[in-house]
C-alpha cells in the first residue's frame, strides 16, 4: 500500500482546488493512503471529504505565524518533523502544492521516495514535475496561460479524474441547509442570488459602491432575493451595503461558520463575488458563478472549476499586475451594468457581455473534466488568441488530451486569421531560434563527450563553458515566455546524487528541450498550413 503526503499550506479556496488532485491520486492509486498537511481552519470545509485518509494538523501557533509569513528556517522544519509523528514517516509520495521557500523547505527534509512540486535544495529553489515546472514558468507571461490550477494539479497526480467529484457527504450539507431556511423563509419560486462583497485582501475587493449599484440594478430588473454572505471581519462591508440598499436583503454576513458555507451555497441560484474561497465553495456544489477578476490574479489560473461559471477582468495592458500600483485602476474598469449582463447570461444563458475595456469567458468541462474559457465578447483579444495557442502547444508535450477541439472552436468561431497568422510568425521565429541554439549546444557536448585526448578535451572543455554560460546568459534576454522559464527550471533540476556526470545530464535536458520547441514549431506550421 502506498503512503502519500500532500503539503498544502494554504486557503479555504485553494484547499477546495487540490480536491480534484486528491480524487486522480485516488483514480491512480485506488488503494494508497493519502494525508495532507494544512492549516487547521481550513479542514473543516474538505472534512468529509473521502479523498483524504489522514489530516495533519498544523496546531502550534509558532509554526503557523512562520508558515504564513514565509519565515520557516532549518530549524523550524526540524523542529516540526521531530515533534509530529506523522511528519517522521517514509512517504512512497510527496506532493507539495504550497508555492513558496517555506514550504519547499519543508518538503525537502521531509522523507519520500519520490517528490513533486517546490523544493529547497542548497538555499536554491528547485521544481520536480513538469506540470509543477509549467506552473512556476507562468510568473512572468501568465497572459500565455489558459490551464486552470485545478487541471495544472491533475496532471501532477498523473490522472484526470472523469467521475463527478465527491466534496462532501449529505450530513455535512444539512447543517447549511437548515440555516438557509431558517433566515430565508425558503420560496422555491425565487431566484437567490448569494453576494460575497469581501476577500481576505483588501486589494481582491471589487469595493463596496460597486456592489450597492449591481445589487440595486439587480433589484430594479428582478424580484431576487439577495443574500449578504462573508466571515466576521467583513461585517462592516455588509452593514454599509444594507444600508445603501433601496429595497430588502437579506445580510448574513458573520453569521455562518466555514462549515455552513456548502450546504447553503447549494440552494442558491449564483454567487456573485471577487475571486474568493466562496466562489470555490459554490462551484464545488455545482452553483454557477460571476466572478470578478482583477489585480495580480489571473483568471486562467483561478477562476472556480465547473461548469458554466463566467469571469469577468479588464481589458488592460497591465492586467494581470506588471507593476506597483495604489489604486488598482483595473477593479474600477469592470462597472456594475457590465457585471448585470454577466449575471442574465449566467441566469439565462443567452447573450454576450459588450462593454468596453472589459472581457468576460464561460467556462466549460469536458468529459475528462479538463476545464476551457469560451470568451463572451464577439472580439478577443491578443493575448487570449496566444493563451489558446499555448495551450494547444503545451498541451501537445503534455499529451492532454482534446485541446486540439478546444483550439479549432475558437480559431473558427471568434479569430481574425489575419490577426493569428502574426502571432503564429512570432512564435515560429522564437521556437526555431531556441532549436538553433539547442542543436549548436548539443552538438558541442557530443564532440567533447568524444574525444579520447585529454589536452584536446581540455581545450574543448574550456570552449563548452564559456559557450553553456553565453547561452544561460543569452536566454536571459530573450523575450519573456512560459518556455524561457520552463528551461530554467528544467536546468536547475539535477538529481541529488555524488558522482554524477554533470555534462551527459546536460545534454539530456538540453535534447529534451530541443525536442519540446521542435514539437512546438511542427503544430505551429501545421496550424498555418490549415
């Protein structure tokens, strides 16, 4: 039986996204057992969850200050792992899904056969996985990425689970069920639309004006109810939207438990938030949402996993953050009559959402539960014609299946061809750029691998280093791209072993990567070609 350890320090929303990583890793390994590290608070909302074996709690108030601030040294993991039992196990499987030093600090002391995700090697951060590598290479050009965290974790574990996921058990609804009926008077007859005003950071908040003028425009178009949702520290929001309200809502704002949040969830119509864990939590029940997108969050990375769930952000250069900003002009852009047309297409299912310098995407399952963006604007944009060709390209190497249909709906439905064929003509000259670069390289290391003289191998030797530092540093000013980053993070990762041969794994990398940007040009041309 297989011993899996999944390392997970993170939020209600992103607990609720490693759900479908937990339920593959099952598919894959039907009888391993699976524990997961996270933060206590968060258990209770995947408490029912039958993915999960084993919790490790973390309790101890010092740990959690480090962890949250990122401040875990040396010390601390050892103190951690000495003091719980199960962090002092042999795992056959370790899975970091918390993206920053601490946690890779951690997953590097503790003990696993086999390690995926984020690890601490030598003070330097090292990235095991491919998908996990793809994920960390997004940081620079996440415009070119349309994989949803949910599907980037899937192909971590391996498997796309295909069955309909399983969050909670039918007691574990109930107990927000009563509550719903309770403050509601429930009228099957009426739609609830739930609104979630907050975010556990200020610069997630689409602003409390913003909300009174979409919840009265909702209430002048239609006889909704309106339900306040959102944690104790929210209260504040709540009372000044009730306040500034013409008509009744109903404000539970403070009021529920993290634990409530599902089972109430599940008898509304749509939530309507900023990017926040209770958007998760009413698409884990199968609740359509609208979320409003902006700041230094990317949609196609976190927008909610189902079906039918619409995300709307500005149409901006700087979207998503390039730069230090104070007022967060993007949140101001997305105004309330364009996020109402979000909610009747939501509601209706018909229609576009039409404003300028606003986007907005529908998002659609498959039958091997990989997630797309459909746009909702008759145009789009540059960048989502490269987000939807990177993905048919990295899907490629990653052999995910179907995207080719996902391309061709697009290509054929909202692209202008003459506006594709320029980008195809940019990324043909980069990709082939990067296999000239290889193949010199390649060749150079098999000369030297040759060679039987030592005087000669010497010379060559010192050739080949001047040549692989040019070429590190040559890759360093080229344009930024998901696949400049992949190949550093490709590069930094050798295994941890004495006597390795240093040059051979060398060649390997760079031959696999000659290989990646060649499957890239050939879809590339063949797109042309069609």
């Amino acid at each position: 039986m297989k011993k899996i350890v999944v390392i997970h320090l993170s939020r209600m929303g992103d607990m609720l996204q490693s759900i479908p990583f937990l339920a593959s890793l099952k598919k894959k390994f039907p009888d391993a057992r699976i524990s997961l590290l996270a933060y206590k608070p968060f258990f209770k909302i995947i408490s029912s969850s039958p993915y999960i074996d084993k919790f490790i709690n973390l309790i101890d108030s010092r740990y959690i200050r480090a962890f949250e601030d990122n401040n875990v040294d040396d010390e601390t993991c050892s103190s951690l792992i000495k003091n719980n039992e199960l962090l002092r196990l042999e795992y056959d499987l370790l899975f970091n899904l918390t993206h920053n030093i601490s946690s890779a600090r951690l997953a590097y002391y503790m003990n696993a056969k086999k390690k995926a995700g984020a690890l601490l090697v030598d003070q330097e951060l090292v990235v095991r996985d491919d998908w996990c590598k793809y994920f960390f290479s997004l940081s620079k050009k996440r415009e070119e990425n349309l994989f949803n965290i949910v599907n980037i974790y899937q192909g971590m574990a391996g498997s796309f689970a295909t069955s309909v996921l399983e969050y909670y058990n039918d007691s574990f609804l109930r107990r927000g069920k009563e509550f719903l009926k309770s403050y509601l008077l429930f009228n099957e007859d009426k739609i609830i639309i739930a609104i979630h005003p907050g975010a556990n950071l200020e610069s997630k908040q689409w602003g409390k004006d913003n909300f009174v003028r979409l919840i009265n425009l909702i209430k002048q178009s239609s006889p909704a109810v309106i339900l306040l949702l959102g944690s104790q520290d929210e209260q504040e929001i709540g009372k000044y939207i009730e306040s500034h309200i013409d008509s009744k809502i109903i404000n539970c704002i403070g009021l529920t438990k993290i634990e409530d949040l599902p089972g109430i969830l599940q008898d509304v119509d749509l939530l309507i938030s900023s990017d926040s864990g209770l958007s998760h939590v009413a698409a884990s029940v199968g609740v359509k949402t609208v979320t409003i997108s902006f700041g230094a969050l990317y949609f196609a990375e976190t927008s909610p996993y189902g079906n039918g769930n619409i995300i709307i952000t500005p149409d901006i250069d700087c979207y998503p953050c390039k730069m230090a900003c104070k007022d967060l002009h993007c949140k101001n852009i997305i105004d309330a009559e364009s996020v109402l047309n979000a909610v009747r297409v939501s509601l209706f299912e018909e229609g576009y959402v039409e404003t300028e310098n606003i986007l907005a995407y529908i998002t659609k399952l498959n039958h091997n539960s990989l997630m797309y963006y459909y746009p909702l604007n008759k145009n789009v944009s540059d960048n989502f014609i490269k987000g939807v060709l990177n993905h048919y390209l990295w899907s490629s190497f990653f052999a995910f299946p179907d995207s080719l249909d996902f391309f061709n709906s697009i290509l054929n439905k909202y692209i202008n061809y003459e506006q594709v064929d320029k980008i195809l003509d940019y990324y043909i000259r980069f990709y082939k750029m990067w296999i000239s670069k290889y193949n010199n390289t390649i060749k150079m290391i098999k000369n030297y691998l040759s060679l039987e003289d030592s005087l000669t191998k010497d010379d060559l030797q010192q050739s080949l280093n001047i040549f692989l530092k040019d070429f590190e540093e040559e890759r360093l000013l080229s344009d930024e791209s998901i696949f400049k980053y992949f190949h550093l993070y490709e590069m930094i990762d050798f295994p941890q072993a004495d006597n390795i041969d240093i040059l051979q794994i060398v060649l390997d990398k760079y031959t696999k990567l000659e290989k990646i940007a060649s499957l890239f040009v050939n879809r590339l041309q063949s797109i042309k070609v069609s």
